[in-house]
C-alpha cells in the first residue's frame, strides 16, 4: 500500500502566494477529504499531486520517493467537468489509457495486446456499471454515467493514488449518491489512496476517513496575495463505515 508525505510545500505564482506550510503523512488506503473556500488552493494541492504542477517550496513523496514532475500511471484522476473523448464509444476511450501507457509513441496496440487491452477494459466498463453502454459514445450518456466512464479510465492504469477535483459537483443528488456508493465500493475493494476535493461537508464527512481544511490563517485585506492557504483542521473521521451503509445504528463515538 501506498504512503504520501507532503512536506512543507508552498506554492507561488510570480508575488502571489496560494499555498504555505502544507505538510501531511497521508497512511495508506486512506480516503482524503480536502476543503475550503474557493480560491483557497484546494485545486492546486491536487495538481501538485497529480504532478501537473511542482512545489515552489518543499517536496512530495510516494512510498519515500520524490513525485516525478509530471503526471504518471500511478495517479489517476477524475475531474469535475467530463474528461472524455466525445468521438470515441466508452469501450474505446477507457482502453485508449492502456495503449496511451503501453504504446506512448503510437498510442495504439495491435494483435494480442490490443485484445487484451480491450477484455481489461470490459471489465473496468463493467466495474462501474456500464456494460449496457460499451459501444454507446459520450454523447448518449447522462452525466452521472459519464462521470462513471471517466472514473474507468481514471482506474484503468491500477493506480496507486486516485485524484478527485469535485467530480460530483454538477450532478443531481440522487446520481449524486450513487455515484458516493460507487466510489466507496471501488475505494473499499482496492489498495488506493484517495483524494478529493469538495465543497461540501456532508459528502466529506459521508465520504473520508480524513478531513483536511484549507484556509488564510493569515488574512490581512491590504496584503492578501503575501499570505498563502495553509492546513487549519486535520480530522481523522472514524466509523464502521460498512455499518453505515447496511442502515445500523453506528456506535457511539462514531463521527458523522
């Protein structure tokens, strides 16, 4: 399983500072629930992970190494806004990550291993529950399922970190909570980590086994941009989660 150390890591952009002092050991398999108010960093901090972006300051670590400086197969990733290709069907845009990993050059695989590829896919189709749908292309899904194509994609790689930026802020609430019950499952029956950004407490709370806020502690008006978002609250959230979702009664001391 994997750990993250994030050590003091700040992140600026020319004399604007979004991120100070951020330092966190993440343990393994943990579901990391990270939010704040807007513009506080909350992106960023995923973006550093995902290795989009590099530390102004500070390092971050995998399993006690360094984080490449760009994005790899052990980080997947889920947007909020439908990361797919609308000209490809399901099918063929969850196993274009595999031949983008196992052909870079060519991006795509022949014989064998594009056979191969394609039964991987079914199955991770079949994991997040579209198998009706394979041959379908984005443009016929609802946005719940192709928030459920972009998360096969997204696990196609097998990786290690699993990165969420609000992925379920634009659907309805009752796709909403399918969509918790999916994540969990898939979260539950893997060795990831998981990180995700969200707006919303309860669905933190519903969601994580560790809250993290972001915010100002420093916060004066006439010198906003000198002053980065650092981490205010670190919450362990502690429950028999498979309780919670058979409907019994928690036990006392379980936080909600």
């Amino acid at each position: 399983m994997t750990t993250i150390s994030i050590r003091d890591v700040w992140k600026e952009y020319d004399d604007q500072v979004v991120l100070e002092r951020v330092s966190l050991e993440i343990e393994p398999h943990a579901f990391v629930l990270i939010v704040g108010a807007s513009g506080c960093g909350k992106s960023t901090l995923l973006r550093m992970l995902l290795g989009q972006e590099q530390p102004s300051r500070g390092e971050i670590l995998i399993d006690g190494t360094p984080l490449p400086p760009e994005p790899g197969p052990d980080r997947g990733v889920v947007f909020q806004r439908y990361s797919v290709f609308p000209h490809l069907t399901v099918r063929e845009n969850v196993t274009l990550g595999l031949e983008f990993g196992q052909a870079p050059i060519a991006g795509r695989l022949f014989g064998g291993a594009r056979k191969r590829a394609i039964a991987e896919a079914e199955h991770y189709i079949e994991l997040v529950g579209l198998e009706q749908a394979m041959d379908k292309y984005p443009s016929a899904l609802s946005g719940g399922m192709q928030q459920r194509l972009a998360i096969a994609q997204a696990l196609i790689t097998k990786p290690k970190v699993l990165l969420l930026d609000e992925p379920f802020g634009a659907l309805d609430p009752g796709i909403r909570a399918d969509m918790h019950e999916l994540v969990i499952k898939l979260w539950q029956d893997s060795k990831m980590t998981v990180f995700m950004v969200s707006h919303d407490l309860s669905e933190a709370f519903y969601l994580g086994t560790r809250l993290i806020t972001l915010d100002r502690r420093r916060n004066r008006p006439e010198e906003r941009e000198r002053y980065g978002a650092s981490i205010t609250h670190d919450i362990p959230i502690t429950r028999r989660r498979e309780n919670r979702h058979r409907g019994i009664k928690l036990a006392e001391g379980d936080v909600l």
